[in-house]
C-alpha cells in the first residue's frame, strides 16, 4: 500500500528554526519515543523524508534538519560546508532539543557521511549513538565514482558550474540515478529545484561538493568506526544504484561483515522516495531483529532491551 506524501508546502509550514554558527537552521520534529535521527543527502533536503515521517513518528521520537547548505536553511557564502561542521550540527540540533540519550540514525547519501563522522565521535567518546542504518551511502570512497557533474563542481570552474545548474540539470542527474522503474514527476522536480533554489543555493553547490575529497581524507577514520562499531548497523540499498553498485556492496561485505545489507529490486539511489513502503518494512524489521555481527557488537535485541 502507498504512503501518503506531504506536500512541500504543508511541510515547510511545519518547520522550526535555531541558530548555528550565527546562521538559521531548519528542522522538523516528530512522535514520541526512542529519538530517530534523519540525515538526508546531496543535493536534496529532509523533504526527502516526508514518505516516511508519519509512519516513522508513530513509532519514534523523529528529528530532521535541513544541514547548511541544502533545503531552506541558510547557504552563506563565506561558511566552511565540512562534514565535521554538518556533524557538529546535528550534536548542536540535539543539545537544542534536550536529548540526552542515545540516537538512533537513518541516513541516506551525504547524510551517511556525517553519520560515519559521528560513529568515528562516539568511538572516541563525544557522542552517543543507538544504531545506524545507511540508506545507500558511498562507505568506501573507492567504490564510488563521480559523476560527470560532480566532477566539474570540483574543478577550479565549480563555481561557475554550479551557478549556471539549472532545472534540467537536476533532472539529468535524477534520472541516472533512479532505477528503471521509478519516474518523478514534474512536479515533484518542481519541488526539488524549489528548495535548491531557495537562499539562492546554486551558488555554493561547489563548496558543498567537497565532501567527496573529505571521504577521501577521513577514510579510515571512518572504516575504523565501522569494523570496530559496538551499536548495530546495516545498509539498504536500492539493487539498482548506479552509485552504489553490486562491486560496492560486495567489497563491503568484505571488509565489513558486520553490517546486515537488505536490497531493494527495482530501486535506484533514492529508495526513500522511489520506494518507501519497502523502505519501512526493511527498517522496522532490522530494529526488530537481531543482526548479524562482529564479536562484541551488540544486537538489535540486545540493544533493545537495554533501553530504560
């Protein structure tokens, strides 16, 4: 059975904004419970979630931020668009909001990278995380290449590049990236060049295009804090990511064992949105279920029945 949308513009009536580094973040809550961290990805926004969120918030406590950069929150010029500054983001959400337990995370894409840079914090003990569950996120930098667009968003003309994107652009890229049955309508391009627009978010998109040399530089950092993890964790992925593809998935199930992977046929880089019934099941089946895992890592159930 479909999920019911919410509409763009029901969903930017129900944002929230706090100050982080003298500039406005939105972000959205939701529910009552274990607190379900939502990272989303690059160069999307946490709109991207809005499938799930009424379903998700009957289960959880659900917090969400559009990261600097992305969405409707602010998008200086002059301001550092680091994965480690998008990690101290979300620590700050989380101050601002009260929570003092551990977080659960989902994280599609970009916003799987700063959940790798916060498995690598609580590792080093600042910062405190239940579980993650990456929705077919790059892991390893060497798996994944860049698109053509990318590449020339990180070239020394990347600034222009990314003043001169425009609609189509995105639909270009959208449409290499979703799998063979899954369309998005004209509208739904209209919405997601809506919130790249907005605060005129064209202009930095070459600076936001530096998290692919920052996963590079924090590789393995970021692999220690995946093998030597003690929360659960796993990987959804559409079977049909171009970006994250069979050779990916199988070199992860190399060097990480521990991590569950549940595919999704049909689906390409985006199954929160293409998918998101299937989305659901798989997620709330892994925070049922106990995972496979490393000596020492603690299970879904495990980890379940600690809870207070």
């Amino acid at each position: 059975m479909p999920l019911a949308e919410i509409p763009l513009c029901v969903w930017r009536t129900r944002a929230q904004s706090f100050t982080f580094a003298g500039q406005s973040v939105r972000y959205w809550t939701a529910g009552q419970g274990e607190p379900l961290l939502l990272l989303h990805g690059f160069p999307m926004a946490s709109w991207d979630w809005h499938y799930l969120w009424a379903p998700l918030a009957q289960r959880f406590r659900l917090i969400a931020c559009d990261m600097l950069g992305f969405g409707d929150s602010a998008k200086p010029l002059d301001h550092n668009y680091s994965l480690l500054a998008q990690a101290d983001l979300q620590q700050a959400l989380l101050w601002h909001l009260c929570i003092d337990q551990p977080v659960h995370v989902l994280a599609h894409d970009y916003g799987g990278h700063v959940a790798q840079e916060l498995l690598a914090r609580q590792r080093e003990g600042r910062a405190e995380l239940a579980s993650c569950v990456f929705l077919s996120t790059g892991l390893l930098p060497e798996c994944h290449p860049l698109q053509m667009a990318h590449k020339l968003l990180l070239s020394p003309l990347g600034w222009l590049v990314g003043r001169a994107f425009g609609r189509e652009d995105l639909v270009r890229s959208l449409s290499q990236t979703h799998g063979l049955d899954t369309h998005l309508s004209e509208s739904a391009l209209d919405d997601y060049w809506s919130l790249i627009l907005s605060n005129r978010g064209t202009r930095i998109l070459h600076k936001l295009m530096g998290f692919a040399r920052e996963r590079v530089l924090h590789r393995q950092r970021w692999l220690d804090a995946l093998q030597q993890s003690d929360v659960p964790l796993a990987v959804i992925n559409g079977a049909d990511d171009s970006l994250c593809s069979a050779p990916a998935l199988a070199r992860y199930r190399q060097v990480l064992p521990g991590i569950e992977i549940s595919l999704l046929p049909g689906v390409g880089h985006y199954p929160h949105t293409q998918a998101p019934a299937q989305v659901l099941q798989q997620y709330l089946a892994l925070r049922e279920q106990p995972l496979v895992h490393l000596p020492h890592k603690a299970t879904w159930g495990e980890l379940r029945q600690a809870q207070p």
